[in-house]
C-alpha cells in the first residue's frame, strides 16, 4: 500500500505533460483504490455487525427452544417453534408478569413527565434568564454528573426510610421530577441556545412574561429536545436495576428486571425457556423506540454526549 | 443613578432574580436534598459506625484505617474494577475509532450499519442481556461452541476466578456504540483537503492516521475517554447479575459498586459503605483530573492554535 499513484504517473510520464492528464490519473487512481478500499470495509462491517447481533438473536432463538435444545449449540433454529416458554414464563413466578410490566409502566411514564419538566425548567432557565448566581449554579450542576449514583445512595435511602417511603414508588420517582438528571439539562440548554433570541425579545416587547414565552415559544418549538429526553429517560427508567434493587422488597411492587432476576435465584436451572422468552419481551418496548425513534436517538448522543 | 439604591432596590432585586429562580426550583431542591446533601451527610457518615437500627456513632478515621489497613475484600474490589477500567476503555474506544473510521465518508447503507452497531448500547443496560451474557459464556454456551468450531477447549468462563472478568469486558467493548457515534460526528468535521493535501504528498495510510485523524479527532477521543472512564467505575448490574450478586467466584468480578451495595445493604454497614463511597468518588475525581491534567500534551484545539 506504500505505492502512490502519483509518484508512479510521474515517473511513467514524461515532465511535459499537461496538469490536466495529471489530475486526471490522480483521481482515477484514487477512485480504484477508494473502491477496493470500499470493498473492504464492507466485508469487514458486514462480519462485526453480524458479530455484533448474533447474541441477541440466538436469545429469541433460545426463547422459542426446549430447554434441552438451547445449551451446546449455535444453531439459530429451533428444531421445533413454540411459544410454550412465552406462557410459562408469564406465569413462571409467584406473580405474574402482568403485574410487573404494568409496575414498570407507572414507574417509567411518571419518570419520563418528571424529567422533561423539569429538566426543561432548569435548561430554560439556564439558557435564557439572567438571575444571580446563574454561573455558580451551572458549574455545580455540571459537577454532578460526575458524581456516581453509588455516593448518594446511603443517604438517599436514610432519606426514604425516615419518609416511610420505602417500599413505595415514590424514591423511584419524585426525584425525577427534581431534575436530578443533569445530562437532560444540559441536552436542552443546548437546544434552546439554537433558537433565536429575537423571538424572546419580541414577545418580550409585547409584554410576555418569562412564563409565558417558555410556554408559547419555547417549548412548542423545542419539541424535539424533549422528546430525545422523554426517549432516553423511557430507556434508563425502564432498564434501571439498582433504584428498584434497593427500594422494592415486596414481589408484587417488582419492576420487569428485577423480576427477570428471580429467574436466576431460583433453584432448578429448567426455566431457561421461559426466563429467556421474559428477557425479550422485557427488552421490547426498549427496541421499539429504538426502531421508531432511531434518528432523535442518534442526534441526542451526537449532540451531547449522552451515554 | 439610583438603580440600586433607594426603596425600589429590593423589588428590582426580586423582580429580576424571580423568574429565574422559579424555573430552577425543582432542580434546587433537588440539588440540595439529594445531590449536595447526602454527599455531605455521606462524608459525615464515613466518620460514623452505623447500622440503621442504633444511631450513628463517631469513630473518626477508623473506616478508613481499616480499609486500608486490614481489608482484603477493599483491595480485591480495587483491583478488580481498576483491572476492568484499564483494559475494557481502550478497547472499547479503539474498537469505535475503528468502526467509525470504516463508517466514514458515505458508505452505502451507513444507516444500517449504525443502528445495528448502536442497538447493544440501548440494551446492553438491561438484565435482559446480564442474564443472557451468562449463559452465552455457560460452559457449554455459545462461546465456547464457537470455539470448539476452530478446535479450541474454552474454558470455564464464569466459575474460574482467571477468566470471568473478560466476560465483563467483552460485554462493555460489546457496547461500543456511543463512542461511535460521537467519533462519526468528529470525523465528519476534519476537513478532506487535509488527506488530499498528505495523499499528494505521498503519506500512506498509517502516517495520515497518525498526523491528521487523531491530532484532529484529539478532544473527541478525550471527551469519549473521561466520559467511558467515568462509566466503567460507575457500572454496577452487569458484574451484579453475572457475579450472583456478590462478586463471586471468588471475588474476581467484585467491582467496587458491588462491593459497597454489599456491604450496605446485605450488612447494613451504612458508615463503612460510606466511607467506600467517598473513597470511589475521590478515585472517579482523581483520575478526571489525571486525564484534565495530561491533556495539555495530548489534545490541542481547533481555535488556540496559532
């Protein structure tokens, strides 16, 4: 790959050669190489992703198997196709999982409104208001999305005890509406600064109040921020392990994953079936959004990082 | 000028700062009763012996003695989880550089690609794929099927204290996808006469890699490298589900998170997980620092040249 075609067309073509056959060569050498370069880099992506997704797919594979058929082969077809695990493991623990997915439902939509409220509070108050002490508050809001969850759990959990509030849902969830969620609030400061400042000064002159332009301006026109913030709270609320681990004892209050959990506790390994059926459709709503909502997705990241 | 003096200066005060403080109440009360306040209550908690059903007791430094003294367990979970950052953020960001790179300049079906290359991201949180990852490398999982295929005994992934933090890393470099992302978008603002201008100049692949992409790409890969360091330290359920819940075998997955929720909740040692707490802070703040502190040398950018 050290060879140059332009080096080489030099070399081949004698100095008076006009520039125009030059570039011309140059381009056409590069045009062959881009193309076998193309190529490869097909093969290449076309083997990881297929790397990449085997394991999810051999999951629903192994969710339509018998158990004796899921363990100690590759195979991504079932011998036989049945939905048996899909019953089974709805019923599989002492509660069923029409329980625990409407726990998880109340759980995440009451999480999603909360974080876009008030995550959207903040960032419009940060983006567009002057008030004292604005830049000190910026910086400790910025500091806490290093501090790992694991350092506030202890005293958070006290918190809830004295409150009475374990064993509820409301340690899971009013937090959310307190916008502890700083990589929202720094999605929507971003998006807000995008939006023209002259539309706040004009209703300002109209004599809007602040209230009234997050109301009429700002938030009808960012909807897409807040959408792309509903979506990954949907995804971090639904999958979250830890809040529901440390705060839900009782079987019946579970969320879906720790539920998913109890498959793994129990004894007699025979529910793997069953227990990989539960994991995809635990996982479903999840991919759903991803299908449906891919290109917010993918521009929420690009634009601010998140995980 | 009596802007600021004067019977009106409280009201204009007030009139001006209102707003504002309106719209960031909720994340004020938050910030004070569950950011700022229990990293404070937790600092003062490190100092105490506490076990919820007596009230705390101080026993100044002797949490933190005996973490660094006398407990093994605390140096494993260093161990372990230093062991897990070191190696699974390199891979995991070399892997999406690479991608990235491949992905770059318009490929047919770039779409495609990226979806699929991002959807373990979006679901590699779950339980869903913690309890898939342990049977994938069971025994007779699909691992070592695959390995078989090419002749190779694999080993006993999840009971030898040897192998089992690999299943982790593979499960972290798996969730490439972010990093990826973000690489794209870096990629995409480095300006092609650049390679044109090396290309003429004869420069190979690996010499324009070198010179342009990663001196160019330089904040990203700082921005995803404090970002993905931040993350290992923090991951907790994957090593949770895996491990059984405590680590094992033989405490080779106890990430430090694991070791603190043990210690909190199966113990009740509220003052002593604390005092972990706060010692996985400092280490997290030391090592954003480290980076923040090298990056002098190694990230320059576009705008301070000159």
């Amino acid at each position: 790959m050290t060879e140059n075609p332009v080096t080489t067309t030099i070399a081949a073509r004698p100095a008076s050669t006009d520039t125009a056959a030059l570039a011309r060569a140059y381009r056409e050498a590069r045009a062959r190489r881009a193309k076998r370069a193309g190529l490869l880099k097909h093969i290449f992506l076309i083997l990881t992703s297929l790397i990449m997704i085997y394991p999810l797919i051999w999951m629903i594979s192994a969710s339509f198997k018998p158990d004796n058929q899921i363990f100690g082969s590759l195979s991504l077809w079932p011998q036989t196709f049945d939905w048996d695990n899909y019953g089974q493991g709805w019923n599989a623990l002492s509660v069923s999982f029409t329980r625990f997915f409407l726990n998880s439902t109340l759980v995440t939509v009451l999480s999603v409104i909360g974080n876009v409220i008030s995550c959207s509070f903040a960032g419009y108050a940060f983006a567009r208001l002057e008030f004292t002490g604005k830049n000190i508050w910026f910086a400790l809001m910025m500091m806490t999305l290093m501090v790992p969850y694991h350092v506030v759990l202890i005293p958070q959990y006290l918190l809830f005890l004295n409150l009475g509030w374990v064993n509820t849902y409301l340690p899971l969830i009013v937090p959310k509406f307190l916008a502890g969620e700083a990589f929202f609030i720094f999605l929507m400061i971003q998006f807000f600064r995008q939006l023209p400042r002259e539309l706040d000064e004009a209703a300002m002159i109209d004599g809007c109040s602040p209230f009234k332009i997050y109301w009429a301006i700002i938030m009808p026109l960012s909807l897409p921020a807040m959408a792309t913030a509903a979506i990954f709270s949907f995804i971090w609320t639904w999958e979250d392990f830890l809040g529901p681990l440390v705060y839900l004892n009782k079987v019946e209050d579970y969320t879906v994953p720790l539920a998913l959990r109890m498959f793994l506790s129990q004894d007699g390994a025979s529910q793997y079936g069953p227990m990989f059926a539960m994991s995809i459709l635990s996982i479903l709503p999840i991919f759903l959004f991803f299908i449906i909502f891919q290109r917010l997705i993918i521009r929420g990241i690009a634009m601010s990082g998140l995980k | 000028m009596r802007t600021t003096e004067g019977p009106y200066a409280m009201e204009k005060f007030f009139r001006r700062n209102f707003a504002g403080y309106a719209f960031l109440a909720p994340w004020l009360i938050g910030f004070f009763l569950l950011a700022i306040g229990p990293i404070l209550a937790s600092l003062w908690l490190s100092f105490t012996k506490y076990n919820i059903v007596r009230p705390p007791q101080w026993i100044g430094l002797d949490n933190y003695i005996y973490m660094f003294e006398f407990d093994d367990r605390f140096k494993k979970a260093l161990q372990v989880t230093f062991s897990f950052v070191v190696i699974s953020v390199p891979a995991k960001l070399i892997f999406a550089l690479g991608v990235a790179m491949a992905l770059d300049k318009g490929i047919r079906a770039i779409g495609w690609y990226r979806a699929l290359f991002y959807l373990p991201s979006i679901l590699g949180g779950s339980i869903a794929v913690a309890i898939l990852w342990r049977q994938l490398f069971n025994y007779d999982g699909v691992v070592n099927s695959a390995l078989r295929l090419v002749g190779l005994d694999g080993p006993y992934w999840l009971a030898d204290p040897k192998y089992s933090l690999w299943t982790l890393i593979v499960l972290a470099v798996w969730q490439f996808g972010s990093p990826m992302l973000i690489f794209l978008a870096g990629l995409r603002a480095i300006p092609q006469e650049l390679y044109e201008a090396a290309e003429i100049d004869a420069a190979g692949p690996v010499r324009k890699f070198f010179a342009i992409t990663v001196p160019l790409l330089a904040p990203v890969i700082f921005f995803n490298l404090v970002l993905q360091m931040i993350e290992a330290f923090k991951s907790f359920s994957g090593a949770f589900i895996i491990s059984g819940g405590s680590g094992a075998p033989l405490d080779s997955l106890l990430f430090f998170t694991v070791y603190l929720y043990d210690e909190a909740f199966s113990y009740l040692r509220m003052g002593y997980a604390s005092a972990l707490a706060w010692v996985l802070l400092l280490i997290i703040a030391a090592f954003t620092a480290i980076a923040f502190w090298t990056s002098k040398y190694w990230v320059h950018y576009e705008n301070e040249r000159g």
